[in-house]
C-alpha cells in the first residue's frame, strides 16, 4: 500500500528522501565528530547535499513513473543537473567571499577586535556532496517505490 501511495503521488517520494538524508547526515557527523550534532538536521550542506539528494529523488521518480525516454523525464533532469550545478558554482563563490572578510579583517587595523573572530567557513563543499546526494537520492528512490 506504501509503495502504491508512493508511485501515485510522485512529490511525497523527493520529501521523504529529503527528510531520510538530513537524518542521514545527523548520523555521519555525530559518528564523525565523536557527539551529536542535532543542527545538521537543518543544514543543506555537507555530505550528502540535500538539494542534490532532493532533485535527484524527484528525477528518478518521474523516470520510473513516466518512462525514461519521455519529454517530462528529459527537462526534469536537466533541470535537477543545473541546479545542481547552479549550487556548487554558488558555494564556491560564498566560499571566495569568507576568504575576502577574512583577510580585510586580518589587514585592517580598525578591525583589531574581531581578528580572534574570523569569519567560519562553513561553506565548504565539494563535488563529492553533490554526487553523493544524488546518487544516495537516486537509491533511497529506488528503494522506496520498487
């Protein structure tokens, strides 16, 4: 009955494989960091990228409910692929920016204060993100409708 509701209503699949990776990416950083981390259940970034885990769901979906070779699977995966593109290409650029603050900070006497403050990187993300959200969002598809 589950996999019934799930292959009708397309757009329930991509939220709930939205939800399964942030709870995912709670577990690998609480494994990793030797302590729970509950606030990456509300970040998009890291391993694995929710946007791409998010549109890569919602185009295997369209692809195992509408056919593979159908116009609909074409331009939704060729819009998941530009925003998946659009999102490295943005962090990367928000990446360059921290780096920038960073150094005024560093350079400026007038700053003199912050400098034990820097600016976090906490936008650093890397291709491997991105495929391994779509490639987990792809599978947890897969293994949710079939």
């Amino acid at each position: 009955m589950i996999r019934t509701l799930l292959y009708r209503y397309t757009f329930l699949v991509p939220i709930l494989v939205g939800l399964l990776v942030q709870i995912l990416k709670v577990f690998v950083y609480s494994f990793v960091n030797m302590k729970i981390d509950y606030g990456r259940i509300l970040n998009a970034n890291g391993m694995p990228n929710l946007n791409s885990a998010v549109f890569g769901s919602l185009s295997m979906s369209i692809g195992i409910k509408y056919g593979y070779s159908t116009l609909l699977f074409s331009v939704v995966t060729a819009y998941s692929m530009i925003i998946m593109h659009d999102t490295i290409r943005l962090k990367r650029e928000k990446e360059k920016q921290t780096n920038l603050i960073n150094l005024i900070i560093a350079n400026v006497n007038e700053f003199r204060n912050v400098r034990e403050g820097k600016a976090r990187r906490v936008l650093q993300i890397r291709i491997f993100d991105i495929a391994a959200g779509a490639i987990l969002g792809v599978l947890i598809t897969y293994l949710l409708v079939y």
